[in-house]
C-alpha cells in the first residue's frame, strides 16, 4: 500500500489529466454537469454490483471511476467560477468534524445508535426543517424506504422491539389478503406497498439491507435460471417444451451447485 504521500501525487496525477482532457478531448470539452449525470448513476450502480460481486479488484476500478466524475464535476465547477475541488474536499471536511462532536468537541456517545441520533439533530440545527429533506426523490422505492425509516428512527419515531415490526408485516398481509379476497384492485396496489414498506423496516432491526438482500436473491435466480438454460441447449429441448417437472430438476441441480 502507498503511503500519503504517494497518495497524494497520485490525487495531483489525476487533476493533472482532467485538466488537460478537460482543455483537450473533443468529447471531454464537451460535457456539462447535466450529461455527466445519468454516467455517473451508471457508475455508482457498477460499483454496487462490484461489492456484491465480493470482487475486489473491480471494486478498486470503480471507485476510480466514480472518483473521475468527482473531479469532473469539480473542475467543471472551477470553470463557471462557482466551487473547486479543494471546495468540494473543504466542504466535506467540514461537515465531518461538525456532526462528529464526539470526536472533534466534547460530546460523549454510548454506541452507533447515539451517534445515529446526534447526526440527524445536528441536521436539523444546520436549517433543515425535516429530517426527510435530505432523501433524494430520485431514489429507488426500496432503497428510499429504507432511508425514510432509518432517518426517523434517528430522531426516536421508531418500534422498541423486533417482535412489534413482525406483528406490523403479519398485520399488513392480512389486509393485503382481506383486499384480494374482496377483489378491490386499488386497494391491493396499497396494501401490497405497505407490505414491502413494513417488510423493509423489518429488515432494518434485522440488521439486513433489503436492496442488498433482494439483489443478491437476483444474482442467485439469474445463474440457476441460466443453468437451467445451459441445460435445455444440452438437451436439445427448449424450455418451452419442458415441462415443470423436467425443470424442477435441473433447478435442484444449479441450488446445490
């Protein structure tokens, strides 16, 4: 591993090739914040897929890349006058040493929880008028709710045990089976969210992430399914003409694998 000043150099190295691609690279000439968006989002969600992936070398490739867009986005700025990277490193610096008291003042934490706590009521000291302000509304629905519940239970609107958040899930199913029994189809729509909103807030005091978690069951499907797939071209037989049976088979066959 470098040391910090090898780290440093190499930090310089790329603010040294943004600016000559930035001056340049037809197509880096070009850019503005607004094209650059939807990349880095790309990037960010390469980057998830990496960690997931447990695969480490792509990890360290990712990161450089949504690094880039970093300093993209900064040196654009510096261009329009409005903020630099030194800005932007300055800006969370702050930030940093202002919501960790307990570090940098004289505040005194019991466990992550307090910690949790003081950030959120920080926040709202900074002119924030609700703790949800910072939930970006772009968000995916379950990564949201997630959010959503965990910013609320910074400030104490929260379920003391387990047990309660469980009952909550089996509460919403049997209403969720009350409207499909009634065959109410806008009711459904809204029961079923409430499930999976209380489904995600179980999942925070089991300690488990739910996009985690329902990305990883995802990962799990689509190899046994393309087992399966490998399976039907070996034989010859498309899926179609498989029966449920015959699938069955090689699916027990791609879970032991």
């Amino acid at each position: 591993m470098s040391d910090r000043k090898a780290q440093l150099e190499a930090f310089d190295r790329l603010l040294t090739i943004m600016d000559e691609l930035r001056d340049q690279c037809p197509w880096d000439k070009k850019q503005t914040m607004e094209s650059l968006r939807h990349l880095t989002i790309e990037e960010v969600y390469e980057l998830g897929d990496a960690i997931l992936d447990n695969n480490l070398d792509e990890v360290k490739k990712e990161l450089g890349d949504v690094l880039l867009h970093i300093v993209f986005y900064s040196k654009i700025g510096s261009e329009t006058k409005d903020f630099d990277i030194a800005e932007v490193c300055n800006s969370i610096c702050d930030k940093l040493v202002d919501r960790h008291p307990h570090i940098y003042g004289d505040v005194e934490v019991k466990d992550e929880e307090d910690v949790k706590r003081n950030w959120e009521q920080l926040k709202l000291k900074e002119g924030k008028e609700s703790v949800l302000e910072g939930v970006p509304k772009s968000l995916p629905a379950m990564v949201k709710a997630n959010r959503i519940q965990d910013k609320v239970a910074g400030v104490g609107f929260d379920w003391e045990k387990p047990e309660q958040v469980f009952e909550k899930v089996e509460e919403e199913i049997a209403e969720l089976k009350a409207e499909i029994t009634a065959g109410n189809t806008d009711r459904i729509d809204s029961e079923f969210g409430d499930v999976l909103f209380s489904m995600v807030n179980y999942a925070r005091f089991l300690k488990v992430n739910p996009e985690n978690a329902l990305e990883r069951t995802n990962k799990k499907f689509i190899k046994r399914f393309q087992y399966l797939e490998g399976k039907s071209k070996e034989l010859q037989k498309p899926l179609k003409d498989m029966t449920l049976s015959e699938m069955d088979v090689f699916w027990e066959e791609a879970k032991k694998l």
